[in-house]
C-alpha cells in the first residue's frame, strides 16, 4: 500500500506544479495582456491628440491662406500708392516752383505799382517838381 500512497503523492505532486505553473502563465498572460491594454490606450490617446492637432492646424493654414491674399492684395494697392505718391511729389515740385514764379512776379507787380503811382503823383502835382522862378 506503499507503493498507491507514493503514487497518489507524486500525483498529487504533479498537479500541484500544473496548478503552480497553470497559474503563473495565466498571471504573465493577464500582465501581458494589461501591458498591451495600456499601450492599446495611450497609442488611442495619441491617434486623438494627432487628430485634434491636426484639425488645429488646418485652421491655421486656412487662416495663412487668407493673410496670403490679404497681403497680395495690400500689394496690389501699394504699387498703385506709390504711383500716387510719385505724383503727389510732382504736384508738390511744381507748386514749389509755381511759388517762385508768383514771387518774382508779386516783386515786379509792387515796383510796377511803385512806378505808377510815382508817374501819378507827378502828373498830379506838376508844380512841386518845377523850380520857382524870380
């Protein structure tokens, strides 16, 4: 009876290991498992992060594209500024010149008015100019 009781130890034995080993694996398996699970969650996080950044970028090159038209068009009127400026430095290099001329003629017209009077004041007093005779 030695001999059933030997046996059904190392039976027992045996199992005991299979129970051991059984366990073992099922606890690396959930850990493996729970290590991908997690990873499974942050490589979800970071695809709605890439999304959402995305989507913020986007606007933003929407938002470059209209300062892209809004600044060539601020071209288009400044080429058409400048020309005006240019013009407006004409106008005012004329009327500088146009100043000069009205002050050489303003000096002519006063000495033309100071010889007309001159003339008109000696045409109406005649006799203040004559030496009185004895």
């Amino acid at each position: 009876m030695a001999c059933p009781n030997k046996k059904e130890a190392g039976m027992q034995q045996k199992d005991n290991l299979a129970d051991s080993l059984n366990d073992l694996f099922t606890s690396v398996s959930n850990m493996v498992k729970s290590e991908l699970q997690g990873t499974n969650n942050q490589l979800e996080l970071l695809e709605k992060m890439n999304a959402r950044v995305s989507e913020e970028y986007k606007g933003f090159g929407d938002v470059a594209s209209g300062l892209r038209v809004n600044v060539e068009q601020l071209k288009g009127k400044s080429g058409n500024f400048e020309e005006y400026v240019h013009q407006i430095e004409e106008i005012e290099k004329q009327v500088t010149e146009f100043e000069a001329v009205i002050s050489v003629l303003d000096k002519y017209v006063s000495l033309l008015e100071s010889k007309v009077k001159f003339v008109y004041h000696q045409n109406q007093h005649p006799h203040q100019h004559q030496h009185p005779t004895s």
